[in-house]
C-alpha cells in the first residue's frame, strides 16, 4: 500500500479564523497536559509534566521494505535498528520515506502515555514539529464509551475538541492524530470489513471511521501515532503501519 503524504511548509498562512481555533487549541492542550494525567495530585502540590519528564530509549523495529510480512514480533525482532530515535525526530519531515503511521509498543508503565503527553505539549507550547498545524490526541479508553454511536471524522473532531468547530475541512491542513493504548481498545476494529469510508463528513460506526482512517482511505494526507502493549500490537496490519517502534526503557 502507498500513500501520498503531504508535508505542509510551516509557514503556511492559515486563515484568520484557522489560526484563532488553532491556537485556542493549542490552549486547551497546554492547560490539559502541562501536568501529570495519571495519579490525583494533591492540592497545592501539582506535578508539572516539563519538569519531570525523562527521555524514554525509543528503537526502531518494523520498516517500509519489510511490513508487507505477517508476524509484526518476529519482523521487529529480525529488523530491529539500536540507534535511539529522539522524540523530535518521530514524524521530522525529511526522512528517507514519508511516514504516516507509527505505532510505538512497551510494556505498561514504560510511559507511552507520557511521551505522547510530552510531545503533545511541546507542540502546543510552540517548541517542534510547528509543521503539523493540528494535533488531536484520543485515548482508546474514552473512545471505548462510544463504541455504539456513530460519528463522522469530522464530528468525532468536534466532540473532543469544540476549539475546531467551523472547520469542516482538514485535508486542507497537515493533521496527527494520536491514538494512545490500543491494548485498552474495546472496539473491533475489524480490517477484514470491507466497508470504504473516504468522506471525512459521512457518518459511520467507530470500526469503520478508524480502520479507514488506519487504512489510509480515510484523510490520507493525516498523520497517525499508535501506542499499545506489545501484546495487542498485532490488531493492526503490519501493512498499516510505516514505522514500529519500542521503548526499552528510561
């Protein structure tokens, strides 16, 4: 499968009322992740994400010559790079290959959902990859409470993040969309479903809008960050996904 991806130059002028839902955004994500999702902190002793975080030893396993294979383990193992990749580099435009898909794998508690929150807020903050212009970051865990109703791409937008209501047309934009804890997912992503989804603005079930979406028939201009425990990392096609990587540790 082939995509072609557009990398938009980060000096793009957006439209007036584009910049302001981005950077009501970007607001919103700075208030949301700039301290520590997990745990309840106690009053008056707030732990801030900036001042703690701890790089993670991230590797590359699974490349674009090799993912038309069956067994993700076993190619990750076969074809694993020990060169660590920086967080900044995980979608830096300019690599060999353009990437879409990355699906980041480790064991619980490594901090896949930290990375994700780190990176996110050193977006939202202005610090990298000021080439993306909209970052959405979802959780399988709250996808999960809506596994019965039906959205369309652009709705489902919408409902987590009311910054972008107004804006009805993201291929327009370079768009990532973070999906974080897929061994969490309760919903059946069913890639056998033959079922094609190409209007960001047609409602459908969740199954279908994100195996599409995966798939890249769905906004293929997106950019797509998938995070699970090794063992779930199988539900979706090694074909699917442009770049496997693990985290070994802190």
């Amino acid at each position: 499968m082939s995509f072609q991806i557009k990398h938009f130059d980060k000096t793009l002028k957006l439209r007036d009322f584009d910049v302001r839902c981005q950077q009501e955004l970007k607001e919103h994500l700075k208030k949301k992740l700039q301290r520590l999702s997990e745990g309840v902190a106690e009053p008056g002793n707030q732990t801030f994400l900036n001042q703690i975080y701890t790089e993670l030893h991230i590797t590359e396993g699974l490349t674009r010559e090799v993912n038309q294979e069956h067994e993700v383990r076993r190619i990750e193992t076969a074809t694993r790079k020990q060169e660590t990749i920086r967080r900044e580099e995980i979608f830096k435009p300019g690599r060999d290959q353009p990437i879409r898909t990355v699906m980041t794998k480790g064991a619980a508690g490594i901090g896949k959902t930290v990375l994700i929150q780190k990176f996110t807020l050193d977006w939202a903050e202005g610090k990298t990859h000021q080439n993306i212009q909209f970052i959405f970051p979802f959780t399988f865990r709250e996808l999960n409470v809506l596994k019965e109703e039906k959205f369309s791409l652009v709705g489902l937008i919408h409902h987590f993040f009311t910054e972008t209501k107004g804006i009805s047309n993201f291929e327009q934009f370079q768009v990532l969309f973070i999906f974080d804890g897929l061994d969490e997912s309760r919903l059946p992503l069913d890639f056998h479903n033959q079922e094609i989804l190409t209007d960001a603005t047609e409602s459908s079930s969740l199954n279908v809008l994100l195996t599409n979406l995966i798939r890249g028939k769905l906004l293929p201009s997106a950019l797509l960050w998938i995070t699970t425990r090794p063992a779930a990392a199988s539900q979706i096609p090694p074909h699917c996904v442009g770049v496997l990587q693990e985290e070994i540790q802190r």
